[in-house]
C-alpha cells in the first residue's frame, strides 16, 4: 500500500506526490500539523462547545461555499440549462449517509432538468487504498445503468438543487435505481445475521452533536429494553462509532447480542469513524456491513444518522423508533 494511502484521507491533499525519499518527512510534518489542530479542536470542545459548534457550522455552510465557488456554479447551470449529459462528482469528506443523500439529490435534480447523470464518488473518506484520487464507485457498488459520455464535470454542491427539497425515500428511488450495493457485502452481512427475527440499535455520537441533540446512552438502551420486552425478540444487534455504547449493551443484555467487529470507531477527541486514519476499503465495507444488518431487523431504535435512515430505505418491514432528547 502506498504509504501516503495511509494518511487520514483529509490529509492526503497536504503530501501530494513527492519524491520516496521525501514523503516520509513530509507526511510526519502533515501528522504534527494534524495532531496539534485535532488536539486545539478538542480542547475548544471542553472549553467552549457552542463556539466549537458555530465554527464547524461556518465552515460547512451552503452560503461561504456559493461565495467561495461562483464561477463553477455558474458553468455547472450552463450545463444544466444545455441539457447536456453530465459527470456530477461528490468530493466533500462525508460519511456513506451523506454521499448517498448527495447522489441521490443529484440523481433528481438531474431528472428535474432532464439531465443524464453520471455519479463520481471521488469523496476521499471512502477512497480505496489502491486509488485514492479516482472515481471508487464501482469498487463498492454496481451501476444499473450505462456511463455516458459526459459533456462536463461538476461538483454536487455546485449544481441546480431541485433534489434537495426530497424526502429521504424519493432519494433513496432515484439511488437505488441507479445502482446497488455489491453482493460480496450483502454475502458478508449474511454471515452475521441469526436465523430468528433480531432488534437492532443504532448509537451515532462522537460528532453528530453538530447536527442534531445529542442523546445519552443510558436513554437510548432503555428504549430498547422496553421494546425487546414487548415484543418477544430475543436476539439484538448492537451498531455505533462509540466502543462504549456497545459494552454497555452487552452488559445490559448479555447473550443476546451481537456486533460487528469493526476497525472503524470514534476516536478519544471525537473525530467520527469516517475520518480515522484507515484505508477507504476497510471503513466502506464495515459500514456497508453494517447498514444491511440493520436493514434486515424486524425492529430499530436509533438516534439520528444518515446510516441507520439509508438502512431503513432497504428494508421490507420495519419497526423505527428515533430516540431524541425530547422522546418518552
């Protein structure tokens, strides 16, 4: 594996390709540079978290990335306007549930339009080891429909946003019916799934707080006791980026649950398991994994995550029960 591969993927843009000789040295100096920024990030938590909270909010707002990027607006709606076939890429470093949410925006806006889309996964979260610049699509999924030959290339967020007003299950039509996820991971989850009908719950934490109230553990677990009560499930899976929850859950449960082993976790500072420092595949798989175990639970008790709502779009039937700070 290309040692640059390595890197957590926001920092492979600072190394760039270098001479052998040099990238050592350049990645240590990339890896103090992070390592001081998470450590600062992690102390304005403690110190101040609604400060921390506006700042992240700052940087990933819809208006500073129009100003910062109005030229390629621009040509991205000259496409759109032509009706031409277009490559939409989405580069932003997110987790699964937020590119899927992309694709499927793009998916509809380009139905809005009349447009044919062509997805590009490039977001460097997922990127395999093996080809951390490309178009990892197809490393992951398969596409139901054919590639064109685009006219142009643009990026997801610079485009008309006719999908962005969509329910989840009108995204979740257009995703879907674009492409599928790949049976190797469909075969992986299989081997994990019992044979009896299963709850399932879902803890999203580390930094999740940005987005939506935060829910303790302790709530969360008691809503799952409550419906493994009344409903005579005696089988649960237990999913989240904080090892945590899952001890908990075994302690209060025993036997009866079950887990991926996963790689992929919430660090101390509260960097989410998306951004660890792991290669692409490794992080794709076990969330993919994990989102068709979910899929497949009679029952689902989760907090808010774009993971565990993409894995209610696969299933047949299901039970959801979303735990907030304002849920009985």
């Amino acid at each position: 594996m290309n040692a640059a591969s390595s890197l957590d993927p926001r920092l492979r843009a600072s190394v760039g390709v270098l001479p052998d000789t040099l990238r050592p040295m350049a990645q240590r100096r990339v890896r103090t540079r992070y390592t001081l920024a998470v450590t600062l990030q992690a102390a304005l938590r403690r110190v101040s978290p609604s400060t921390y909270k506006a700042a992240v909010k700052l940087r990933r707002s819809e208006l500073l990335h129009q100003i910062a990027h109005m030229p390629s607006r621009r040509r991205a709606r000259q496409l759109f306007r032509a009706g031409c076939n277009v490559a939409v890429e989405i580069r932003g470093a997110m987790g699964l549930g937020g590119i899927l949410s992309n694709a499927g925006e793009a998916l509809a806006s380009g139905k809005a339009h009349d447009v044919t889309i062509d997805l590009r996964l490039t977001s460097p979260t997922y990127a395999p080891s093996w080809d951390s610049k490309g178009d990892w699509l197809d490393e992951y999924f398969v596409r139901r429909q054919p590639v064109h030959v685009s006219r142009g290339t643009c990026e997801v967020r610079d485009i008309p946003g006719a999908g962005r007003t969509l329910s989840l299950r009108k995204k979740a039509e257009f995703v879907w019916d674009y492409m599928s996820i790949q049976s190797k991971f469909a075969d992986e989850a299989k081997a994990y799934i019992p044979p009896q009908p299963y709850a399932a719950v879902h803890f999203r934490g580390s930094d999740k707080f940005l987005e939506a109230a935060p829910v303790g553990m302790t709530k969360v677990l008691e809503v799952v006791e409550r419906q493994l009560q009344t409903s005579a499930i005696h089988k649960l899976f237990v999913a989240s980026d904080e090892p945590r929850f899952v001890d908990l859950a075994q302690q209060r449960f025993g036997s009866i649950v079950f887990s991926v082993p996963l790689q992929a976790v919430a660090t101390a500072s509260g960097v989410p398991a998306h951004f660890t420092d792991l290669p692409g595949e490794i992080k794709a798989k076990e969330a993919l994994v994990t989102m068709l175990i979910l899929a497949q639970a009679a029952i689902l008790v989760k907090t808010e995550s774009l993971l565990s709502d993409w894995a209610t779009t696969l299933a047949a039937q299901q039970q959801v029960h979303l735990v907030t700070p304002s849920s009985q």
